[in-house]
C-alpha cells in the first residue's frame, strides 16, 4: 500500500524557535514535493525534490530527502508569525500521481 | 510561471442539481490533469486523472457516474458533480503539470461546494 505519513499533525511553536517536519513514506520513490495551504486556500508550491541527498532551501524553510530511509523533513529557522499554515508532503510513487501526507497544522505563537 | 486556473471558486447548491467545475491551464498544455478532493481539516485525495482526449482513470471507490469528467482540449478539464447531495460537500482541486517547467505540479485556486 502506498502510504505517506506525516509527523507532527500538530504543531505550537513560539516565535523564534526552531522545529522539524517529519515525513516518511512506504516504498521508493525519488520525487517528493512540499507543499503550504492557508485556511480555504489552494496548495502552494514550496520545494521539488528529486534525488537522494537533495536539499533545497528558501528563507527560513529547508527540505530534504534521504530516499533511502524513504524520509524527507522539513525544517523550520526562527519561526516567524507569517509561517502558520498547514503544509503537506506528496509522494510520486511512479505513476505521476501523488500520494499526500496527513498534513501538519502549524501555528507560530508570537 | 505556469498558471492554472480553477472556476468557480465556491458554490451553493441545492441537493439533487449538478454542478460544473472547470480547470483551465492558462499558459501551457496539459495532457493530464487530476482532481483531488479535500475535507474539512484532512489531507487532499486523489480522485481521478484526467487525460485528454480520452476517459478519465478514477481512484478506487470513486464514483465514476457521479463524478463526471471530460478533458475536451488541451487546456481544459472539467469535473461535474451530478446529483449532488450534502456528503458532496467539499474542496475540490485540479492540478496539471506543465512539462517545461520541470516536475512541477501546479494547482488551481479549488473550489468550494457546499450542498444543501
């Protein structure tokens, strides 16, 4: 069964503060996507990643991916308010579909 | 960048009439398109794919016959929800990948069905 997790599903954190999304999936693939949803929003496009070893960074926001422990994480610097979202893994599991992860809310605390 | 373009973005309908959501790619082609639904406070679920020119591939337990697509151009897909009823109600999102942008998949704005 193709599956991707996502830990946590919740997540406070103060302003500041450091933290790490984890998500982990269930048979190989090299083509795992990070996504960010606002409240009734669409998904926005945050990182590709495409190859083991792979990371990508974009302001306070770094991916990675490490293929052989089929796990990507998603890691947060000096959170700022402006971070709070739910932000989603996907997985391609070959077929050029995607497999979304549970999702983890985050809320940044000021 | 790509750009895809999702129509309209929220309905209120009645229990019983159907609806129409459309998907537009407005600068490049998309031989394939997908639909995904999304509930209140969960994760998206892949519905169908949608490819042009022929018939959708939809997801185990989907009703195809409720679910009504059709991919008619290179730029358009359409999803019609046919007798809607309450447990219809959701967040519908297309995505579509633009080739040349590399392994990118871009998503319309969604859409919010409400049933009566």
């Amino acid at each position: 069964e193709l599956k991707v997790e996502q830990n946590p599903l919740f997540l406070s954190m103060q302003e500041g503060k450091n933290y790490t999304i984890y998500c982990n999936y269930s048979t190989t693939s090299d083509r795992l996507y990070w996504y960010r949803q606002d409240p009734g929003k669409s998904l926005e496009s945050l990182f590709v990643l495409l190859s083991n070893g792979a990371v990508k960074q974009e302001g306070r926001l770094m991916a990675s991916l490490d293929t052989k422990a089929r796990l990507s994480t998603l890691h947060i610097t000096a959170a700022v308010h402006d971070l709070s979202a739910t932000y989603f893994c996907a997985v391609d599991f070959g077929n050029e579909k995607l497999t979304f992860g549970t999702g983890t809310r985050l809320t940044i605390i000021p | 960048g790509a750009v895809v373009s999702q129509h309209p973005s929220w309905v209120i309908c009645k229990s019983g009439t159907s609806v129409k959501i459309e998907c537009r790619s407005l600068d490049f082609q998309a031989t394939t398109m997908f639909w995904y639904r999304q509930f209140p406070k969960q994760s998206l679920m892949l519905m169908a794919t949608s490819n042009e020119g022929s018939k959708a591939t939809y997801e185990q337990g989907v009703e195809k016959d409720k679910f009504l697509i059709n991919h008619a151009s290179l730029t358009l897909s359409t999803l019609t929800v046919t007798s809607a009823h309450p447990e219809d109600s959701s967040f519908y999102i297309c995505s579509a990948r633009d080739g040349s942008s590399g392994e990118k998949l871009f998503f319309g704005s969604g859409t919010q069905l409400s049933v009566l």
